[in-house]
C-alpha cells in the first residue's frame, strides 16, 4: 500500500492545516497531570484516604521505573538500574508503600484491577514478582475475577519470568513492538526482530495468560506508510486481543534523549495522518474494531463489549474496562485518583525508597477537583471513548448546571472545519475525524492554556 486509505479529500484538508499541530493532552484524566502542583502533598493523600467508604473498590498501579536499555523516543519516567540490588531495594519499597497506604484505608478494599508499568516492570524478577503479589493479595481483597495485567519487553522476558507470570495468576500482558522496521528501530535505539515478538507471544501464551495486547506507534523517524502497514499486518497475524496504537509525541525540551534524533527524519502533519489512517484500515480489515482514538479490539474481546454498550473508560493506561472508584498508585511518580482529585508521587528513585521504607506517604504535588471539573471530565471522557456526548444528559447525572455557551461556539467552528456534527444537546464527532477527537474534547477543557508540549493533535 503506497497511499494512505483514507485520501486527504477536501474534506479533510481544513482539519489537517488549522488542527493538526495543536499540541494537546490525551486526557487520560482530566485535568491533566501537568496541572498537579504541590499544593495536593502527602498530608492531603492521608486524609483522601482515610475518608474512602469501605465499600469502595480499587484499582491498583504499581510503576517500575527501571528498563534494561532506553528507546530514544521513550516518554516515560524510567532509566536503567544499578545492577539487580537496585531493582529488588525498590520493589522492597513498593511493599512498603503498600503496607503504608493500606493501613490508612477504612477498610481492606477489594481490588478489581491490578496494573504494572513502566519501563519493564518484568525487570523485578519471578522471587520479587512473588514477594509483591504477596503483599497485595494480603492487604487488599483481590476480586477473584481481577485483571491482573502486565507490560512487556519481549527482548527482557524470559522463560522463567514469563511462567511467574502465569503461576502469579496474571490475565493479560501488553507487548511493546512499536515497529518492525529495521532503519526505524535503529533510528529509536530499540532493535527487536519479528521472531523475538513472535517468541514473547508464545510464552505468555504458554503460560497460561489468556490476554494479549501489543503497543505500535507511528510518526517515528523514517517511519513510511508502508513500514507502519507491514508492522500492522504482522501484529494481526499474532493474533492479539487488543492493539494500541499511539502518535509519537516529539517533546525534545522534556526528554532530552528525543534530541538525537534529526528534525528532518520526523513525518510532517499529513504524513502522520496518513500512517495512522493506513494502520487503522489494515488492522479494520484483519477483524479488529477500532475503540476510542487510539485502540483496536477483537469484537468479542472485553474492551468491544463494553464500548458497545457505552461504558468504556480511560484512564492512565488508555482505554480500558475498570470501574473502579479509585485508582491507587505505587512506585515512584505514580498517579492516583480518589473522589477528592489527584495524587502523585515524587518521580526521584532515591527519595520515594527513602520515604516509603520509612513508612512515609511518598505524595509530592497532586490537585483537587470541583464538581465543575467532574462534570467536564464525564463530558470528555464519553468523547474519548464514545466519540459523541449528549450534554444535558451528563450535566443532569451531575447535578451541575451549565450551558456551555462558550463551548457551543467553538464546537460551531469545528462543525464548519468538519470534525463534528451538532444536533441540539448532541455533539458527535464524524468517523473520518476519529484522529481529531482530542481537538473536540480540548473544547471542554477550560484548564488548557494557550501554548503547551503535549503530543500534536494528529
């Protein structure tokens, strides 16, 4: 395929040339992280937790930040360990941590979902695997049918670790490929052979984990429509349950790592839309739905179901199915959600083993949240995941009262730009727009401001 399948028509060119190098959130939350301030501090998190309802279900994040090797493009919080000591001393302080925030808690809590990420969180090994699982299942009530989920390294996972995995009961893994271009991973210093994917997939399979996720991503250097089909075409024929597929987000001012790479190598706009768009077709074709932005799903798969039936989520870690109440967080720069708002800890290694194993609450900067921020919340996450919204519908299952003139006006534009139809309360962005969710939901967002350095809108 040397053309995008979705031609940038008519149609489509206004949405590419005024909306395209917008730089905004990917609201995971709302409102984003990069609001949290130190104002939200541990005492904060102590009393948020302590006022939970024992009746509340939990959702749990444990973020391990430590890889064998760093991609270039890499955004997440992570670097490479002094040797094993240092990797079983932080997952020492993990349980700490977990020890600490359950003895605030009114009451063990049952936990419906179970999430480690990264960096590689398989880095911690099958004995620490087991020390943590341990303390998890002792200090919250695990729900018998939990997803217990994973990220994966397939270049890191072992035999050893990947059968840990499956004696520790985990149901689903997500595998990072990102692409099977040779040029390109040289270019983004991740170097990971079809057969090495292939091998990973094998032994989760193998070991019992029946839920299979793997992580593309384009608009990395040199990436070609071509090399992002051929990637796709090869992750479908692994068979998975779930595939996520993300724009690379060139942020050089906050990862210095992105700076090796040359401007010039990076797609333009149209070429990114046209990745994206070509990937999206190629995965549609082999049976997948596509959920949300940016996942593609199996039609009998968890994640269809519930998107089908208008209640899907997304949270931290992109769509999913957790409805929990609250989303406790573990491990250094980890996020939580409560009722109240936010929590983060400090995102320095050395000072979250310190405080944790001192038996400290790690929280250094987090936000409180109004009704008013709960209720623009609803209304982005249902655009997020359902790609329409009938506002008057979630203003009334919030109890607050707003019109949204400002936001009528604005959605009027993008309605002559093409992004979206509007039919009184109902806002719907049209399918060919599915790229520009972010820029309809950004509409909502009155926290925003002027300029920022998230991903681009496309």
């Amino acid at each position: 395929m040397t053309t995008p399948p979705c031609p940038l028509s008519d149609a489509l060119e206004p949405a590419l040339r005024r909306h395209a190098g917008e730089r905004l959130p990917r609201y995971t939350s709302y409102p984003p992280a990069t609001l949290f301030s130190p104002a939200v501090d541990a005492a904060a998190y102590r009393a948020w937790l302590g006022a939970l309802s024992p009746e509340t279900t939990a959702s749990l994040y444990l973020h391990v930040p430590f890889c064998r090797a760093l991609c270039r493009y890499c955004g997440c919080h992570t670097t490479i360990p002094a040797g094993d000591v240092a990797v079983i001393r932080y997952a020492a302080a993990m349980v700490a941590e977990l020890e600490t925030v359950s003895e605030l808690l009114p009451a063990k809590l049952k936990a419906t979902h179970l999430h480690f990420g990264g960096g590689t969180p398989t880095i911690i090994g099958p004995a620490m695997l087991e020390r943590v699982m341990a303390a998890i299942r002792s200090l919250f009530a695990l729900a018998d049918d939990a997803e217990i989920a994973i990220e994966v390294d397939p270049r890191a996972l072992t035999g050893d670790m990947a059968m840990a995995l499956g004696a520790e009961g985990f149901t689903r893994a997500s595998i990072g490929v990102q692409t099977l271009d040779p040029a390109v991973q040289q270019a983004i210093r991740r170097v990971q052979s079809e057969a090495v994917t292939e091998a990973a997939a094998k032994r989760l399979r193998a070991a019992g984990i029946k839920g299979l996720n793997v992580d593309l991503i384009y608009g990395l250097p040199y990436q070609t429509v071509e090399s992002c089909v051929a990637t796709a075409r090869h992750t479908a024929a692994l068979d998975p349950d779930r595939i996520a597929v993300f724009g690379y987000a060139h942020v050089p001012s906050l990862k210095p790592r992105q700076r090796q790479f040359d401007p010039e190598a990076l797609p333009g706009a149209d070429a990114r839309f046209a990745q994206a768009a070509a990937i999206a077709e190629t995965l549609t074709e082999a049976g997948y739905r596509p959920i949300g932005l940016d996942h593609f799903a199996k039609p009998g798969d968890a994640l269809a179901r519930i998107q089908q039936a208008g209640r899907l989520h997304r949270n931290f870690q992109g769509y999913t199915t957790d409805a929990a109440e609250a989303l406790l967080g573990f491990g250094a720069s980890a996020i939580g959600r409560l009722p109240q708002g936010y929590v983060q800890n400090t995102p320095r290694i050395a000072a979250y083993q310190d405080w944790a194993t001192q038996g400290r609450l790690t929280t250094v900067r987090g936000l409180a949240v109004t009704a008013e921020d709960r209720l623009r919340a609803a209304v982005i996450e249902r655009l997020m995941c359902d790609l329409e919204v009938d506002l008057a519908s979630v203003a009334r299952e919030h109890a607050v009262s707003c019109d949204f003139a400002l936001e009528r006006a604005a959605l009027a534009n993008l309605a002559r730009d093409g992004l979206v139809e509007l039919a009184g309360d109902r806002v719907a962005v049209k399918p060919a727009m599915r790229p520009f969710v972010r820029t309809v939901a950004a509409v909502f967002d009155n926290r925003r401001p002027a300029t920022g350095t998230h991903a681009p809108a496309v």
